[in-house]
C-alpha cells in the first residue's frame, strides 16, 4: 500500500513538472520504491506512562458468566482520558483485547474485532459475544493509538458467555 501511495505520488509530481513518467527511470532511481520497501518501517517514539498507571475491568469480574450484550466498563487509575488525536501528557483512550494477545508494543494498536477502539474517550461498553469463553484485556493508547512506556494494560479477564 505503502509503495503504491509512493509510486502514484511520483507520478502526479512528475506529470506536475512536465515530465513525462513513463520514461525511464536512471538504474538508482527504479530501485528507490523497492528498496523503500525493504526498509523497515520507523518505530514510533512511545510516550512515557504516569508512574503507578493501571487499567483495569470494573465489570463483568473475572470468571463471571454473562448473556448478551455483554455490559463492560473500563477502569483507569494514574493516567487521564482524552479522545483520540488529542496529545496530553499522562493521558489516552481504552483499547478492548477480545480474545487476543498483547499486540506489538511498538505499534499502533491493531483496529479489528480483536481490537476495539475508543478513540471518542467512551469508558464503557455492550458488546455481543459468540456463546463459550472469551478473554478480556485493556490496553491504553496514546492520541496515535500507540501504548504508553510502559504500557497501561489490564490483567486479563475471562468470561463465559452463555
């Protein structure tokens, strides 16, 4: 996606300059989009977590059985609660893991059904989930989505959905 963004930008610069884009590039210049690719992408700099800060799940507790819509409410202690795109110091917005692992700590947090986002700065939530068990886990990103240093995560929950 990356190189497909790069390589449509080259082009519209060039066509914008006057040169004519399906002329051949120097030797160097063809390989710049695949070397770009072979280069790993910038860690982005994490932000530094309130010393003490912890998430936790005020609801359901760990080892409740719930019925749908399962009714979660977030704790967070030491840290604040700001939407997404808004950068302050100590502050971020809830993450739910459903079922999932801690994502790579270096990276925005994933946005799928595994990984729920709450950007808007929301601190509860109903969810439906499949009937069995399911582990719950917060995790706290900053305005780009990407956990503190150190994170501020919740231990994990689990419930069983009947």
């Amino acid at each position: 996606m990356l190189i497909r963004l790069i390589t449509v930008s080259c082009l519209l610069l060039a066509a914008a300059c006057g040169q004519n884009p399906a002329q051949e590039a120097p030797a160097d210049e063809a390989a710049a989009p695949e070397q770009a690719a072979q280069q790993p992408a910038a860690t982005p700099v994490r932000r530094p977590s309130p010393p003490g800060a912890v998430a936790y799940i005020i609801s359901p507790p760990d080892g409740a059985t719930v019925q749908n819509p399962v009714r979660v409410l977030f704790g967070l202690r030491g840290a604040g609660i700001v939407p997404a795109g808004i950068e302050r110091e100590g502050a971020g917005h809830h993450h739910l893991l459903i079922d999932a692992a801690l994502p790579d700590l270096n990276r925005a947090i994933p946005s799928d059904e595994n990984h729920r986002h709450f950007g808007a700065g929301q601190t509860e939530v109903e969810i439906e989930l499949a009937p069995g068990s399911h582990r719950l886990q917060l995790l706290l990103g900053d305005e780009r989505h990407i956990p503190h240093e150190p994170p501020i995560l919740s231990e994990p929950i689990t419930v069983e959905v009947h």
